[in-house]
C-alpha cells in the first residue's frame, strides 16, 4: 500500500508527527498530498495572520498583484514580523514634496508635484521605472492629497483647486481661496469634502447636458487635517490640526450639519482611517496611535512610539495589522492590534541622495512590498525576496532601556 492510498483523515493522523518543513517536502513531492496538506493544514494557520491573513477577505486581498499560496503566506508574514526584506529606491526627485500613494491591484498612483502618475505594476517585480498614464490639468500647483474609488479619482491641490478624473473626463474647480492651504479630500458617491487650513465644505455633484459642477452644500468653521466619509456618506470623520481642549476627533452628520465632539484625549490628529462602521483608527501628533470606538465614545487602545515620534500616516491590512509612518527617519512601525507594543520597526537604508532624515509622508501595502514616501523617493521594501536580509528591531526599545 502507498501512503497515496490512504484516505484523508489516516493522512491527517500521520501528518502530525512531521514538522512543518517535511510538511512542505511532502506537499512539493506529491500533488495530491500537496493539496490536502494546503486545504487542513496550512489554511488554519494562515487565516489570522498579519498582512496576510484571509479570513473574511480583508482589503489587504484586493492589492494583491499575485496569488500567494498558503505556505508562501506563512513566510511572508513571518518576514514582516521578522524584519527580512529587500530594499530598493524608486523615482529620486530633486524638489523637496510630500507625496501622496494609493495601491491597487493593477496599478500604483503617486503624486510627484503637480501630476499623478500611474504605474502599471508588472508581475516580476515591484514597479517599472516609467508610469503608463500622467494625470494633471492647467493649474501647477501641488497636489497635496487624493483619492480614488472604483474608476472614479478626485484630487486637491495646495491651491484650493479641486479636479474630478471619472469617465467623462476631467474637471476642474476652484473649491477654495488660493490663500488657503489644502489637506484632505474625499468623496462617496455624489457627496465630496475638502478641507483646509481655514475651514471644511461639502459639495454635491451636479451633472448638466454632459458638464460637472460642484455646488457647496456645508461650510463647517474647523481645520481638519484629515477627514474621511463614512460608507453611506452620512457621516463626515475628521481630526483637527489642532485643538486646545485636545478632543481633536470629530464626526460632523452630512445632512444636518449636527456636530459630535469625541472623547479621545489628543491635541493633533494627522491621518484617520476608518475599521468598520464603530471604530477609527488615528495618527497623532502626540506621539500616539489610537483605536477609539464609537459606541462607548472612548480610546480602547492607544500605541506610544517608543521614540516618542509623531504619527504621519498609517496603513490598514483589513485584519489585525496596522502600519504607522513617523516624522523621523523614514521610519514605519509595524503594530498588532491584538498586541499592547508595536511588533516590527523598518527603518530604510541610506542612499546616495538621501541620508534618510525625512518623515513618512504616506504608505501603501499589500501582503508583499510595502511602499514609503519620502522627501525626495519612494522606498520598496519585499517581504518575498528570497536574497532578502534580515534587519530584526523588534526589542531595540528593550535594549535601549
């Protein structure tokens, strides 16, 4: 008799006593065992894990450029949490500006001064050196932020000009004075937002014989540096750049205008994201990342960064893993939600045009590379890369100490 010949529950029994690297050994000797060892095996264990786990489909999933298996996941996630990576710079840039990422499956979008660029992601490796597509307009200002849903792109310029990128082309409007500093936009379905550094409106779209106009709906009097839409629109989320009685959290009903002042303890609030329909996720200014829950109007668990360095930007995995871009060093600290300190701190090499002093200005991440904006690049780092070297800084915080 063939070990083949046995029925899959005998296998399950003697698979047991093989450690995971002959588990591996079997699945790439034989197909068959490959497969049952893959489905009762190896897709328990990967389920949960961090940047590449899969229950429920998390939205880490839908970036993914290409199909991991189960065993490759459980590497790659033990890379992340390891700190084994290859490391490689993109698209230098003289001029010093804050760039701006957004990462699909297909494609990755970056702002490189008064354009947006799209990068058509190969399958070989992490990006080409030339983007397929420019997006811009007459206006040559900055683009300070964007956001991009189904075919639909909406970006905001420094200047207070606005531009819609959808179907019917692109359209522009001057959506604030040119006096104003532009932060944050964002939109769901017909409602957009923009904000500044004097004050908030709403617009709704209106589309005429073929044209699109915006038409302000709200002007809310408050600053917010970051600012998102909640599913149905109903809600606007947004942290104040600044406020003296440090409740910086705020969620403004769309329709009504109605104002909620959250009980989350912290003065400065530089990017938002939203969990689910009860819980946001903040980077802050103080040195913190928050998860702060609606429903009992309180921060459940806050993060200090053990180099008392304020929070830039922050990715989401969909799960349980969240990544925070700090003001210094080009350095990403990788958190757990489960855990009560980070798990993982990536600090990116030295080039030969930067000495890698910059903040973090945005990230992007599916369960292999992860992209950092600096001041004058983009880093690339892959979790996947078998000649990848391991940069371990999970207790340097323990050894400081």
């Amino acid at each position: 008799m063939k070990i083949t010949d046995l029925n899959t529950d005998c296998l399950l029994v003697i698979f047991k006593y093989c450690s995971e690297s002959e588990l591996m050994c079997l699945a790439k000797a034989n197909q068959h065992l490959g497969r049952i060892i893959d489905a009762h095996i190896f897709y328990p264990l990967t389920r949960d894990l961090l940047l590449c786990g899969h229950r429920n489909e998390p939205c880490v999933e839908k970036r993914n450029k290409t199909h991991l298996t189960h065993q490759e996941r459980l590497q790659v996630s033990r890379n992340w949490l390891s700190g084994t990576y290859r490391e490689r710079p993109y698209y230098h840039h003289a001029h010093l500006f804050p760039t701006k990422l957004f990462l699909e499956r297909d494609a990755l979008y970056v702002t490189h001064d008064s354009y947006l660029r799209k990068y058509r992601r190969p399958a070989t490796e992490a990006l080409p050196r030339w983007f397929d597509e420019e997006i811009t307009t007459a206006t040559r200002s900055d683009i300070s932020d964007f956001v991009k849903k189904q075919d639909t792109l909406f970006a905001g310029r420094i200047s207070g000009a606005c531009f819609l990128c959808d179907e019917n082309g692109i359209t522009e409007q001057q959506m604030h004075q040119p006096n104003e500093y532009l932060y944050s936009v964002d939109f769901v379905n017909d409602v957009f937002v923009t904000s500044t550094d004097a004050c908030c409106k709403v617009w709704q779209r209106s589309q005429e014989f073929g044209l699109t106009h915006f038409d302000q709906a709200m002007k809310l009097d408050h600053s917010f540096k970051s600012l998102k839409l909640s599913a149905d629109g109903e809600w606007l989320y947004g942290g104040l750049y600044t406020d003296k009685g440090r409740r910086a959290l705020r969620a403004i009903h769309v329709e009504s205008g109605e104002e909620v002042v959250y009980n989350s303890n912290t003065i400065s609030i530089y990017d938002l994201k939203i969990k689910d329909e009860h819980v946001l996720f903040t980077a802050n200014f103080d040195t913190t990342f928050r998860m702060f829950d609606r429903r009992i109007d309180r921060d459940v668990a806050i993060w200090e960064d053990p180099f008392d360095s304020s929070f830039y930007c922050l990715e989401y995995d969909g799960l349980y893993a969240v990544l925070c871009g700090t003001n210094r060093h080009a350095r990403v600290n990788l958190y757990d939600i489960r855990m009560p300190k980070y798990v993982q701190l990536f600090f990116p090499g030295r080039t030969r045009q930067q000495s890698c002093q910059s903040p973090v200005y945005s990230l992007a991440c599916d369960s292999q590379y992860l992209f950092v904006a600096t001041d004058h690049n983009l880093r690339v780092f892959d979790f996947k890369a078998n000649c990848g070297v391991r940069r371990d800084y999970s207790r340097i915080y323990d050894f400081n100490r």
